[in-house]
C-alpha cells in the first residue's frame, strides 16, 4: 500500500488561503493521530474545519484501504485559492471601495509508513 495516496479535500472554504496556512503548517510530516490532536487545541478559526478534514481521509484510509489510523502519516497538505467574491461598498464622496470575501481549496495527502 506505499505507492498508493489517500487524499481528502476541502472545497470553497470561506476563510483566505493565507490564514489557512497558518494552521496548515503546523501538522505537515506529523502522524495522523499526533496531528488531530494538536488541531483539537489550536485556536484558529480554521482549526477545527482542517481537523474535521484529517479525521475524513484517516476514516477513508480505515474504511476504503484497511490501513491502521498509528501508521498513517501527513505527507503533503496544502491550501490554493479559491474564488473570491466580489462585493460593493461605497465610501466618502461617492467613491467605491471594493470588499474580497475570500475562500481556499484545502487538500489532504496521507501516506502509510514503511515498517
């Protein structure tokens, strides 16, 4: 099973990749277990949403691959931009100030240790 990847993704979520990666940071090259863990304390608003993603692709290499949840690790897991919505506001003397709602794409990438 070392040649195969398990990946989950998280689509358009509505926090910006820049903050995203802050959390994501944290957990890349820990163990599976180690890193849920440690987003469990992490008091980002992007925490709890990346650990809900981790726990997904730990549940898909159990179920899907029969892989044991000890020897998984986080080989690669990053954030891209996503859209980003555009909104009006308009500002002193008629001006126009624009507001960017943005959103990121999070990926997962798990992979089994070698014994």
């Amino acid at each position: 099973m070392a040649d195969q990847d398990i990946r989950a993704q998280l689509r358009f979520f509505p926090v910006s990749a820049q903050k995203v990666r802050l959390v994501i940071d944290l957990v890349r090259g820990k163990d599976a277990v180690e890193a849920l863990e440690m987003l469990r304390f992490v008091t980002k608003r992007s925490a709890g949403p990346v650990r809900k993603l981790l726990a997904s692709a730990v549940a898909n290499a159990e179920e899907n691959f029969g892989i044991s949840r000890d020897d998984l690790y986080v080989a690669k897991i990053y954030a891209d931009e996503a859209p980003t919505r555009k909104w009006r506001r308009f500002g002193a003397r008629g001006r126009f100030k624009p507001l960017l709602r943005r959103s990121s794409h999070v990926t997962v990438i798990l992979r089994e240790r070698a014994a």
